[in-house]
C-alpha cells in the first residue's frame, strides 16, 4: 500500500526558534494515525506545516505520492482538510452555518451546493434545522460538527484532526469521537490525529507517534501502548501521568 | 395588526432555527434594531437624520420662497417674522428656504465623502493588516504622511489646487479623512487574522483577495460604520469651514457654511442671518454624534454574542 503521508526529516523554524527537528513518519492510506506528546511538543505545528500554515525549513512532505512544495494548490486542499481544536474560534462569527459550508464549495468552484450542504449537514447528524444559524447559536460540540461538515465538504482522503475534542466536555467528546470513527469508516479516510490524551489516540488510532521537544520519541501501535510494551521513558512517564494522581496511603 | 400576530413575528425574528437566510439575516438585525433602540438618545438622533432626509427629499414643498432669488428692493435684512421665519439675508433671499434647500448640500458632502473615503479607508487598512511585511509598511506610511498634516490645511491645500467648488470641496474632504478609516480597518485586521475562522477558510484554498473581500472587511465594517458616523459631524464642520473660508460652495448656492459666512459681516445687527444656519449645522452635526454613539453599541462585535 502507499502512503498517504510520507514526512521525512521535516524542521519548522519560528523566527530561530526550532519547533520540529528532523521528524520523519509515515502513514499509509486508511490509516488512523496518532500525535501524542505534551503541550509544546510540536504535534499541533506537523499538522500546520502538512497544510502550510507552518513555515517550513527543511524536510520533505509527500502527500498522496505528490511531493509538495512551497505553495500548496487548490487541488491539495481538496484531497486534505483540517479540523481545528477550538470550535468556539474555527467558525467565523458573521457567517451562518449555510454560509460556511457554502464557501468551499464557491471556491473549488462545485454545483451541486444545496444536495452537498444537506448531505454534509446529515452526514455530521445536524440536520436542516441548524442551516441557517450562526455559530453563536450553536453549542460546543454542534460548532465542532459543522467544523468537521465543513471539512468533508470538500470530500477529502485525509482529515488532519487537532485535537478535535479537547475543548468539548466527556459526554460531547464521545459523540465527536464516535462521529469520527463513523466517517472514517464510511468515507474511508485517513486520519492524522493529534492530542495530548491517550486514551483517546487508543481507541481512535492504529498507529501513533510519541513527541517530545521537536523530536519523536517513539513510534508504537495501539495495542503497544495498552499492554505498555514501550521503550523510551518518555512515554512511560506519559502513561504514567495518564493514569492520573493515585493516592498512597 | 393584533398582539397576537406581533407577538408571534417577533418569536420569528428572535427564532434559534431559522429556516431561511432571510429570516437569520432579518433576526440579526432585529436584535442590533433592539439594543440600538434601547438607547433614547440614538433613536433622538435618527430622528434627526431622518428629518433631514426629508428635508431634503421635499425641500420643493417645504420652502416657499426660491434659495437664491430674494427681493433687493423690499426684504433685505428682514428680522424673523411670520412672514420669513428666519428672516431674509442682504440679498433678500429668504433664510428658512435656503436652510431647507441647504440640507440637500449638506447630505450631498456627508454622502460623498462617507462613499469616497469609507471604502478606501477600509481596503488600504484590510490589505495592509492582512499582507503585512512591505505591503503593510508602505501602505500604512502614505497613511501616516495623510494623518501627519491637520485635515482642515490639507482640505485648504486640494481647494487651492483643484480650485475652489463644492465637488472639490467633497473631494479634498473625502482625501483627508479616508487615514483614521485605514488604521481602523489594520487593526481590526490584526485582531482576527490569525484567527482559526480565517485559517480554516486558507485551508480551503481561498485566495488572499477573497479572504480579505468576504472574511475580513465584514469584521471591520461595524467598526467603520460607527467612526464614519460619529466623523460625519466633523465633515459637515469642515465642509462649513471651507465653505465659510470661500473655497467650498461656491454663491449662490445655499451651503451652510457658506451662509454663515456672508452673514458674518452683519452679525452683530442682523444676528439671525448667521444663527440659523449654524444651529442647523449644531442640530444635525448633533443628530449624527448621538446615532453615532447608538450605532457603537448597537454594531460592537465585542459586545455581547453578535
């Protein structure tokens, strides 16, 4: 099988500031690909660099077997979407949900609009009642629908996913995660998935990556990470944190 | 109209699911309508400006005598009466037709100078902000050298090049405030163009001339509206100014700052040829101030969940 998204020795430089240093992965078509790391540990900046909000410095990506370049295409942002971590600041203000989900297709220049908005509008469980309102009448995780709507519109193969439920509470999260899970599964899709949470890159990945500093740490599957067969102390510091604040008596 | 259907259209506008665009954009405003009308001093200013419009619209019906034609012989320098309500000017022209008449000058410099000026403001301002780098640096300097002279010289400065008129009047005015426009609309822009809302949109390919057109203006133009409103006071004043000085409009044509300037030399025995056309131009500069100030609360995006 290809990969999907092919990244090697990628380095993201802030005004002098190294925030990726020499990271390379690979993900293949179909895969659930996961960035676990703390905060600062240059996860959330891969994403940005693969979509080109990231200024990068050296370093190859390859996406879909097509190297990229400065710029990206139009054609790329049809194959690649991105799904933000705030839902409260990804949606524009002034802009009812129709409107939203018509810009993109306005932009790639698509017809079929109105069966596209409603199909999108289902697919993420939100139905024709929420069409024309504005963000600021939608709750958390109604906003993250429409973010995730929004990025599916375009009909993506992968799906670039920033911690998509971090700013949602447990209940909200679930349904977003399944949701996820869900498309996925339907549309087939490649998820790059980035959080600092690993029971959710558990449940929702095969494979993932363990960032720290810029640097990878480690790479892993999923069932690694459960039975805790894992080789840097990094990680076992972070599955450590994971199980949260035990009390000795 | 019953209570009931009132009642039942308001719950339409005020709907959380609106089925339409229509009714989403109409609810918007119902809401902005409401909080504007809840301050009594904007709605006394709209009042105001709405007299003025229709002033001006019916300035045909309402003056009964012509605005530049007077009687030399037999009404020079009449005092108010029943008769000419504000009195008569040195040339026998009638002062409340040439007030009424003058509200159409007035509209015609507010109106020009708002559609000159407001939109250049807004553009240089939007792509400086969102461009940065050299973009941004040379735009906003022309900005600063505009803002770096006092507007009524630089006004004074256009009149005397392009000769004096009240189109150029309008001109040199709309030239000298489109700057304070400018740094409005750049730092709106820096607010929310590192926004997630404006990333998502560069993440679905949208060129930079469309993300500034259709993302960023409509998040500066409240702003704008507010400032514009609150300066058309200031541009009346400045078009009186330049009027008064000769090199706005131009007789007979009757210009309120233009009145008062002939009236000048008879203001200490025939005071109401001035006095009326200044408190005209007290009252609607007044009018646009508190519509301004209604408008800010009504339209501010920091305020509340609009």
């Amino acid at each position: 099988m290809t990969a999907a998204i092919a990244i090697d020795g990628l380095e993201v430089i802030f005004d002098r500031f190294r925030a990726l240093k020499g990271v390379s992965l690979e993900v293949k078509e179909g895969e659930s690909y996961g960035l676990v790391g703390e905060s600062g540990s240059g996860k959330s900046t891969l994403l940005r660099a693969i979509t080109g909000l990231a200024p990068v410095a050296a370093g190859a990506i390859t996406v879909n077997g097509k190297r990229l370049g400065k710029t990206r295409d139009k054609a790329f942002y049809r194959d690649v979407q991105m799904v933000f971590q705030d839902p409260y600041g990804s949606l524009h203000p002034r802009q009812t949900v129709d409107r939203l989900l018509q810009e993109p297709l306005a932009i790639h220049g698509i017809a079929d609009g109105e069966k596209r908005i409603e199909r999108a509008l289902d697919e993420v469980g939100l139905g024709t009642g929420f069409r024309f309102r504005y963000a600021h009448q939608l709750s958390g995780g109604q906003r993250q629908r429409v973010a995730i709507a929004r990025a599916l519109i375009l009909e993506p193969s992968i799906l670039l996913l920033d911690e998509p439920t971090s700013a949602l509470d447990a209940s909200v999260q679930a349904e977003v995660l399944n949701l996820l899970e869900e498309v996925r599964r339907r549309r087939k899709l490649t998820f790059l998935m980035v959080s600092h949470d690993l029971a959710i890159i558990t449940h929702m990945c095969e494979r993932l990556m363990v960032m720290q500093n810029g640097e990878a740490v480690e790479t892993l599957t999923a069932s690694q990470l459960i039975g805790h067969r894992v080789s840097a102390d990094y990680t076992r510091n972070l599955l450590r944190a994971s199980e949260g604040f035990v009390r000795t008596a | 109209m019953s209570v009931a259907t009132i009642q039942s259209r308001r719950e339409w506008l005020l709907s959380d699911r609106p089925a339409s665009r229509l009714q989403a954009r109409l609810g918007r405003a119902y809401v902005a309508w409401r909080r504007f009308s809840a301050n009594r001093l904007a709605l006394v200013g709209m009042l105001i400006i709405i007299g003025l419009l229709v002033v001006a619209a019916l300035a045909d019906v309402l003056a009964p005598y012509s605005p530049t034609f007077g009687d030399l012989k037999n009404a020079r320098l009449l005092a108010p009466s029943a008769a000419h309500w504000f009195g008569t000017d040195d040339l026998g022209r009638d002062i409340y037709s040439r007030i009424v008449y003058g509200a159409r000058w007035t509209l015609y410099v507010v109106i020009l100078v708002a559609i000159i000026a407001a939109p250049i403001g807004l553009l240089v301002g939007a792509v400086a902000g969102y461009a940065g780098g050299w973009t941004d640096t040379i735009l906003m300097r022309i900005t600063d050298i505009f803002l770096a002279f006092p507007k009524l010289v630089l006004a004074l400065a256009f009149v005397a090049a392009l000769g004096p008129g009240i189109e150029n009047a309008v001109l040199a005015i709309a030239i000298t405030s489109w700057p304070p426009y400018a740094r409005i609309a750049r730092a709106e822009t820096l607010t929310v163009r590192n926004s997630d809302y404006i990333k998502a949109v560069q993440l679905m390919g949208a060129s930079p001339f469309r993300i500034v057109l259709r993302h960023i203006m409509p998040m500066c133009i409240s702003s704008l509206i507010i400032r514009v409103t609150l300066d058309m006071a200031g541009i009346i004043l400045t078009a009186a100014g330049l009027g008064f000085l000769g090199l706005g409009a131009q007789p007979p044509l009757p210009e309120w700052g233009a009145m008062i300037a002939s009236g000048r030399r008879f203001i200490l025995d025939q005071w109401w040829v001035a006095a009326a056309p200044g408190a005209a131009i007290l009252i609607v500069s007044l009018g646009f101030n508190l519509l301004g100030d209604g408008l800010r609360d009504a339209l501010d995006p920091r305020s509340g969940d609009q």
